[in-house]
C-alpha cells in the first residue's frame, strides 16, 4: 500500500520540477491576460479548461478510496492504479480496505452529523445498489461530476443507460461507471459432468445430488445475489405462464402492500429447495470464502460467485482442484454495474476526480478486464475507442476453469435496492438459524 506522503515530500526535485513548469504555465496566462484584464485569479481561470482546473488542483494530494478490501487479485490492482496516478499526478492512492462498504457509507453520514461538510475522511469510494441509494438519498455524494469527466464519454451514455442508472436508480452524476459483474457459477467436473443451467434445473439437481450445494447465508452479498437472481427468474417464469408483468414489480420500491406478494413464490422456492442443500439447509455457509473451502474439501460440487476471476486464481494458488469450470446460467445472469463515487464533504473532490477520470481510461480498464489480472468487464464501449485502444483489450488463452469469454447469453438486471431489506427480513423471520 501507498503511504501517505509527508509535507517535506513535496521538495523533492520530482515535484519541484512540476510545481515549475506550473507556474511558468501560470505566468505565461497572467502575461496575455494583462493586456486585457488584471491578473486575479478569476481571470486566470477563464484562460483553462475546467478539466485543466481540476487538473491543477488536484494534482500533489492524498486520495482515501474506501473499497472491499477481501479479493487479493483486486487488492493488487489497486496497488498498480496507485502507481499510474502517482506518476502521473503525484497523487498518493490509499486504499482503505473495506469488509462491506456500508462502513464508509455510516462513516459519511457520522460526518454529516457532526457538521463535518468539507473535510472528510472518504474521498473517494466503491459503490452501487442500496448503499448508493442510501448515499443519494441523504445526500451524501458530490453532484454532477461524473458526467463531466473526459474518459465518461467513452461509455456512451447516450445509448448506454447502463452507467446512468443503478440498480434503476438515476445516478445523476454522482457515480462515475467503473465495471460490471454478473453471477458466475462453478463445479468440479470429476462430481458432476451436467450442471444445471437454470433455475429449474437447479432445483432438479439438488434433488439429485442433495448436500452438494448450498448459498450464503443473508445478509452475505453473495447469498443476496442468488437470492434476487431466484426472485427474478421466478417471476418471469410466472408473467410467461399467465401473461401478466409482476416483473416490474421489482424495479419499483418494496412496499407493504406488495412485498407478500412478490415475494411468496421466492418462499416456496426455498421451501422445496433447502431440504436438498448441505447439511439439508439447517445451517448455511457465512460467505463465498466458506463455500469455496467447502468445494475444495469435496463437500460440495457447485458453488458460485460474483467475480468470475476469482475461479481460476483460487485453482492456480491450489485453493481449488484442477477440474473446476466455471460457467453462467442459461436463463439469465444478474448483473450489475458498479461505480465509484465522492462524498459531498471528500476533503480531496478533484484529486478523486482524476482518479475516477483514470480507472475509466482504456489503460485502466484493459488491465482490470486482464483475467490474470482481475478479470472484470470494462464499461468502455468498444466503438468509441480508436484502433489503438481496442488492441489493448484483445483476449489471451483464458485457464481452463475461467468463464469463457462468450458464456453469458443473457443478463437480467438487479431489483430496486428496496427489496433487499424485504428479502432479508423475510428469509431471517422463515430460515433464520444458527451459523
């Protein structure tokens, strides 16, 4: 990890020399400008760019990013963004490891309590779904920023609603798209040569193969995700049967009025489905970890996780045997976007800016979708890079227990972060159990 850099740091010659050439600039805008006007520093101002602006107060500062801090692959990623935005604009990235980035989101809202409204201790943090929605809704994030920067029109917003919204929420510039993810699933291929590739054949499978899978517990993320991915495709299943569209239901705020109903057929689902899980569903994992522990111990054979990457790293540091494959669901991947935002009192809101501005860069981004690296699909569209920068995103022979490139068919969207308090609440008041 970057540590902070002191305040004698800021003499070495490195920063001499940027500091110079900076106020040679300076005085070369104050020369043409005094012909016209006197040279304050409203009128310098006019004379850059407001990205140039930006770029001139956020260079020589210290950045906090707030983000989950359990993944090693994601861990030493960061660490390289530190080293291109220290060489870059003498910014010194700290990554403040997270274990659920509700953390940062209550260390904000402490602030805000305690009239803290300009210097904070997050200045930049990793975001989506309820904990953004939360954020947005007490007005915690810096408005109107991630729109504005260079690298954002390279996820053409215009035709891609995707990096606008979150979760259906509007993000109305206070997220800046950093990468996607969708449910992957994985099995040992000396257990089971046919996993099921839908919901339905899931439940099949189990019956089958009972004790050989199982989902982590809520509030776990990952359970939460095979929970809602289950709710989705049970409706859809319903709406194709009667023609209705309690669908959309899902996009809307869990209410009092309809949470019973949506959610009923997701209880009947796990009604039938925990009698055949591990341990016969009277106990569940805590977490992808645990799961992941218990395929290689041979006490389970399918398994799943939210960072697809993760599969083949956990096979190369023996964490998982040799014949593990990964693949997605026919019916549907969940998917999601996830962002990276400012709170409205970061000490540091135009460092975090460039720093926001670089993990959207093609360079940053083709070295996050690297599977060796973390594996995580770019929000870049393709089309609006030039030659050059589409070559930087050309595939390598992936291990053999990696999600194939083209394995997702289908993506289906996350329900309004609403409902997974309803989801929770339920499922704790008909499964809650000891670990």
């Amino acid at each position: 990890m970057y540590v902070i850099k002191s305040l004698p740091a800021l003499t070495t010659l490195k920063n001499l020399s940027r500091y110079s050439a900076y106020a040679m600039a300076l005085s070369i805008c104050v020369g043409i400008s005094a012909s016209t006007a006197s040279p304050t520093t409203g009128n310098l101002n006019q004379n850059l760019s407001s990205w140039q602006q930006i770029e001139a107060q956020g260079e020589n500062q210290d950045v906090y990013f707030y983000a989950w801090g359990g993944d090693p692959q994601i861990n030493a990623y960061l660490q390289w963004a530190a080293k291109q935005v220290d060489d870059k604009y003498n910014i010194n990235l700290v990554h403040v490891k997270l274990s659920d980035t509700s953390e940062a989101v209550s260390r904000v809202l402490a602030e805000k309590s305690a009239n803290n409204n300009d210097k904070g201790s997050v200045d930049l943090i990793w975001i989506n779904g309820a904990n953004f929605a939360t954020m947005s809704e007490n007005s915690l994030l810096l408005k109107q920023w991630a729109n504005k920067l260079p690298n954002f029109a390279l996820t053409d917003p215009e035709n891609n609603p995707a990096v606008s919204f979150d979760f259906g929420v509007p993000t109305n510039g206070m997220e800046a798209p950093w990468g996607q993810a969708s449910l992957t699933f994985y099995y040992d291929s000396l257990s089971t040569n046919k996993p099921p590739a839908t919901l339905n054949q899931l439940i099949n499978w189990t019956a089958q193969n009972p004790g050989r899978f199982s989902y982590p517990k809520p509030p776990d993320f990952l359970g939460m995700s095979f929970l809602k991915y289950a709710l989705v495709m049970l409706h859809e299943q319903h709406d194709a049967k009667t023609g209705e569209n309690t669908k959309a239901q899902l996009n809307l705020p869990a209410t009092e009025k309809n949470t019973d109903i949506i959610l009923a057929p997701l209880w009947t689902f796990l009604d039938d489905l925990h009698p055949t899980l591990w341990r016969k569903g009277e106990q569940f994992v805590q977490t992808g970890a645990h799961m992941r522990r218990l395929v290689d111990d041979t006490e389970l054979s399918l398994a799943f996780t939210f960072s697809a990457p993760e599969v083949p790293a956990a096979v190369q540091r023996y964490d998982l045997p040799q014949s593990i494959r990964s693949y997605a669901m026919s019916d549907g991947s969940l998917s999601n976007t996830h962002f990276v935002a400012i709170p409205y009192n970061a000490s540091h809101p135009q460092a975090a800016q460039l720093v926001a501005n670089f993990l959207l860069s093609p360079e940053a981004q083709a070295k996050k979708q690297t599977p060796a690296v973390w594996g995580d699909k770019t929000v870049l569209v393709p089309s609006t890079l030039n030659p050059e920068q589409q070559a930087l995103f050309k595939d390598n022979k992936p291990h053999p227990s990696a999600l194939p490139f083209d394995s997702i068919k289908r993506t289906v969207s996350e329900p309004h972060p609403s409902w997974v308090d309803a989801i929770m609440q339920g499922w704790q008041t008909r499964y809650g159990v000891s670990p």
